[in-house]
C-alpha cells in the first residue's frame, strides 16, 4: 500500500497542504494517509469536467462502452488488491469485500451492456386535425455534471454505482467518498483512467464534507447530486438543493415476516446473514423480525443457533463472518441503544459485549415499537425478534416506520407473498429472502425517510437524464 493516496482531478493527481490519516477499524491504527482536497481543487475538477462532458457526448456510442467492458475486466484483474484494500479501510470480512468487488465489476459489466441497447422512441401525435402529420421522437439528455457522495460500508460497490450510471447517461461526475473509506474510489479512478476515459469525466476529491456542500450549494455548473449515507445529512443537502437534481438513497430499519408455512430453518439462516453481515453496518441490514406466534420459539431457536456459529475477528482472516465496527464512537453508540431497551424491559438474548471495535451479534426479544432499537436505523450488528398475529399484523409492525427501503417476507403461499408486495411501504419487497439482498441491476430505493429516486444502473441512468421532445410537422 501506497503511503499517501492523492486526490484524483481528471487524469492528474492532485495535492493540498492538508493529508488525513486512514485508520483501520480492527487495529485502530493508520494504514496510509490521503489528500485532503480544498475549494479550489474542487473549481478545478469542475472546470475540467464541464468541458470533457461536451466532447463525451459527441464520442461514438461503441467508444463509450468499449470504456465501461475494460472497466469492468480490469476490476476483476485487481480483484484481490482492491478486496484487501477494502478489509483494511472498513473493517469488512476479505471474503464480503471480495464480492464487493465482484459486484463493481458487475455494474460496469451491466452499463456495458445497456450502452449496446437503443433508447428513446419515436411517437405519433395524430390525435386530431390541428396535429394531422406530426410525430414525436424522445430522446434522453444528459444533465451535464454532477456530484456523488458515497458512505463508507460498501466503499467501492456504491461509488461505481454513481460512476458506471453517469458514464453510461453522459455526464461528468465528482465523486466525494467517505471519508473513512476513499482508498479504493481513488483506486477506481486509476482504473478508468488507465482504460482510457476522458480526462476530466471523473474526479474523485476526499475532502471535509462542508467544503463539498459549499460547492453543491454556491457553483452552479453541478446539476445534480447522488446521495447515499444518513436520512439527517441527505435530506439537509436536499433543503440546499431545491433547483438541482437530487437522488437520495438513505438508510432504513429493515423489518421482515416469517409465516408460519416457510421454510423455517432456511428463512433462519438468511437472517443471520441479513442482520449481521458487515456487523449490521448496512443500510438494508435486518433489524426488525416479526414471526407468526405458531412458529415463532422453532424460529428463535434456529436463529439463536446460527447466531452462536458466527466468527468475530481480524477481518483479513478467511474464516471471519463478523469484523469490527467502523470506529470506537459507533460502536458506543450502539451500545447505548442497546443498554436503553434493556433498560426498558427488552431481553438481551445473545451478544451486547465489545472488544475493541468489534460488537458481537445481539439478539432482543420483549422490545417496544417506540424503542430506539427499532424506531431508529441501528446500523450495527442488533435485530429484535419478536411474536406477530398474523400477516397482517406483520406488515402492520413493518410499516410502523419512519423508513421505507426494503423488506423481506418468507412464505410458500403466493397470495400472501402478493399481500404482502401490495400492502408493505417500502421500496422493495424480498419474497422468501432477506431484505439486505440486492442485485446490481435491479431498480433500489426508498419511500419516506429512506429517500427517493433509484439507483441500479439503468434506473440510476434514467435519474441523471432528462426527456427532451422533437415534434416533427410532415405537411410542409
């Protein structure tokens, strides 16, 4: 690993006087130091996309996605460097952080692929004599240039996600990543612009978050944001933002359904993957299980089992299923969560210990709705499991939530599993798996306070662009 990551503006690298250091969440200690980039790095990296994304536009379209397909194959080349680089900045298990990068891959590979389909549609507008002989044809235009701002719990999945749509749709884009986690978007741009991309199409600039949310707000030349982290901060920068484009793709406090006719061993297992991949640190993570009465003690015996063959460790260890937390100050402030439903009467039935960084699988049964466990989005590696009527009920208990992102239910009856799809406010359903599933294509986002707009590539694509008619009139 390099000492010092430098920020990325277009094809250069750039410098500041200002580094940070990057501190791996297990040993607590620095593993390398970045580039903290200021206003006018940002003013640069804007100048230099504004003119590369005119010239991007008019590039042929096989050009284009001859970019995205190298992409694509050289992150799969750098696979297990950019899998330890993950380990190291976040604290995700090798193993995760290696189908992390599988995933970016996937996202280019998915763009590439679009690129190769025809959009657009040409239609009549016959639909009386003033319009006699007048056809339409629409087509999308690219916004232009844009700002993404990526979290730290899937550091290079997430940011190809912004990057691979805006490519794919036109635009320029500035990519802020977290700012625990910006080693591999700056390991990403080396690859684009190692594959060939115009220079200029994309920066990656670590910074402090104010000098980004100056820049959103004051320079005008950024048209939009794609936003994912916490409810708080995306809708703040939404209140900024009111004549831009925004996608917000916020947090949640997942909830599923067991019914009493599934699998009940295997909806067990999916749970435990659900609530306690990367230690809960998800934003689709299972937090809430509700299980029908008749099957609910069969449930909780499984899933308490599963629970207690879970391997807490240094995450660089191939048989690790639970790392550390991102920090010390989270994993306090989980732990407050959970001292305040115990507090309230809940049962602590496993886990609510630390050791360092790492937070052991906690499971709560007895909670209250209004607890902080459930109301609020945990982020850390706590589900509650608790008894429900019916389905209905369920659902009910699920939609008790200021979120609205994904939620899974596990039945082997279809018109409960329609019931449940037609009557739970999220945007996502998971029939038969966990919530926390996600493919790279499918359209992901979320109602209320889990945001609005989608992401998934062609859906992100279809986000950063904006229709644009052509009447022809064929009487003259």
């Amino acid at each position: 690993m390099k000492s010092l990551y430098r920020a990325v503006i277009g094809n250069e690298f750039a410098d500041s006087e200002e580094q940070m250091d990057i501190i791996n969440p297990f040993t607590g200690l620095p593993v390398t130091k970045v580039t903290v980039s200021d206003e006018n790095m940002y003013k640069n990296a804007l100048s230099l996309a504004v003119e590369a994304q005119k010239k991007y536009v008019r590039l042929p379209l096989y050009e284009r996605a001859d970019i995205l397909l190298r992409v694509s194959q050289e992150i799969l080349k750098l696979k297990e460097n950019l899998a330890r680089v993950i380990t190291l900045e976040s604290g995700k298990p090798i193993r995760d952080a290696r189908s992390e990068v599988e995933r970016a891959a996937t996202v280019f590979r998915v763009a590439f692929a679009l690129s190769e389909e025809e959009r657009g549609e040409f239609i009549s507008l016959e639909k009386g004599p003033p319009s006699k002989r007048h056809f339409g044809i629409v087509r999308r235009f690219p916004l232009g240039v844009g700002m993404g701002i990526s979290p730290f719990n899937f550091p290079l999945n997430l940011v190809a996600h912004k990057v691979a749509p805006a490519l794919l749709s036109g635009n320029a884009i500035i990519i802020k990543p977290a700012s625990r986690t910006p080693l591999s978007a700056l390991m990403l741009a080396d690859i684009l612009n190692s594959c060939g991309l115009p220079d200029g199409m994309l920066s990656v600039l670590p910074s402090r978050s104010e000098t980004a949310e100056k820049i959103l707000k004051t320079d005008d030349r950024v048209r939009f944001l794609s936003f994912t982290g916490s409810a708080d901060i995306g809708w703040y920068l939404k209140s900024l933002l009111p004549k831009k484009k925004v996608v917000l793709e916020l947090g949640g406090n997942a909830g599923v359904y067991v019914d009493e006719d599934c699998d009940i061993d295997f909806a067990a297992k999916r749970a435990v993957y659900g609530a306690f991949a990367f230690s809960g640190q998800v934003c689709i993570s299972v937090q809430r299980i509700f299980v029908h009465f008749r099957v609910f003690d069969k449930f909780l015996d499984r899933f308490l089992a599963y629970t207690s063959e879970l391997r807490t460790g240094d995450p660089l260890f191939e048989n690790v299923d639970v790392g550390p937390m991102i920090d010390a100050y989270n994993v306090k402030r989980v732990m407050q969560l959970i001292d305040e439903a115990r507090a309230g009467g809940a049962k602590i039935l496993t886990g609510a210990e630390a050791e360092g960084n790492i937070l052991k699988p906690t499971v709560i049964t007895d909670s209250s709705p209004d607890m902080k466990v459930n109301a609020q989005e945990v982020f850390g590696p706590v589900v509650t499991v608790e008894k429900a009527e019916s389905l209905e009920h369920g659902v009910d208990m699920i939609n008790h939530s200021v979120y609205g992102l994904q939620a899974g239910v596990f039945t082997s009856n279809i018109n409960r599993a329609f019931f449940a799809y037609e009557n739970i406010e999220t945007g996502g359903v998971v029939i038969n798996d966990v919530p926390t599933f996600r493919s790279d294509n499918m359209p992901y986002g979320g109602v209320k306070e889990s945001g609005f707009g989608r992401e998934g590539v062609r859906y992100a694509a279809e986000e950063l662009t904006e229709q644009r008619l052509m009447v022809l009139n064929l009487n003259v």
